[in-house]
C-alpha cells in the first residue's frame, strides 16, 4: 500500500499541496482529476521524489525511495530516429530479475522493435517507456 500522510508541496512561497492525506491500495486502479495548475504533476513528482516536499510517503509501510516507483510525464523525450530495440539498448539490463520482467513485457506490449519509434502510438512509446525502467 502507498501511504501519504500530510504532504506539502511549495515552490518559494506559493504552496501548491497542503496536508494531502490519501492512500492506495493494491490491486485497484486510481485516477487524479484537476484543473490545470491544481497541483497533480506536483503530486506525482513528490511521490517519486523528483521534487521536495514535506510529510511522510511510504510504500508498505517502509519510507519510499526513488527506486521503488517510476514516473512517465506527459512528455515524450524519445530518440525519435531510433529503432525501438536501439532505444532500449541505451538502458542495461541490471540482474537476472529485472531481466525476466523485461522478457514478460516485452511479450506483453508487443511492440514492432524494429520499428522507428516515431512511428510508433502514443500509447505505444508510452509502453516503450515501461520496458526500458524494468531494464
């Protein structure tokens, strides 16, 4: 389980999160509505710790650390004239572990590795994305 407890996020003196609360189970999907400038991208970058903050963020009751969780912004920032296997060669395989999650997302997405990946689908770089972080 994620665990957020009184998180606060400023940039200067402008605080854009105040005493968040919440926490996310396991096995359910979770969706984060706002306005523009509400505060989501903060949120996120605080839970992975890609910004400061304040309060406590644990996953299973243990202090999270920037290893335990990924982030994929809206942002692409692919190669785009790479292939999709030359994309993933730029992330080595860290152990035998995170290797055989590679192989079952690689089976999983499905995607044309040989490819370029600017022709690839949003949905599909995004994808991208997951397979080089379990590298």
């Amino acid at each position: 389980m994620l665990q957020i407890n009184q998180l606060n996020v400023s940039y200067g003196s402008t605080t854009v999160l105040s005493g968040i609360e919440v926490n996310f189970s396991e096995g359910y999907i979770y969706g984060l509505v706002g306005k523009n400038a509400s505060g989501k991208t903060s949120f996120f970058k605080a839970i992975c710790q890609l910004s400061p903050y304040q309060g406590n963020i644990s996953l299973n009751n243990l202090s999270i650390r920037r290893s335990d969780i990924a982030y994929l912004p809206t942002e692409n920032f692919f190669y785009y004239n790479l292939t999709g296997n030359e994309y993933l060669s730029i992330f080595k395989i860290k152990n035998q572990e995170n290797n055989s999650l590679f192989q079952k997302l690689t089976s999983y997405f499905n995607l044309p590795l040989s490819d370029r990946i600017d022709h690839y689908s949003t949905g599909m770089k995004k994808s991208s994305h997951c397979l080089a972080f379990s590298s």
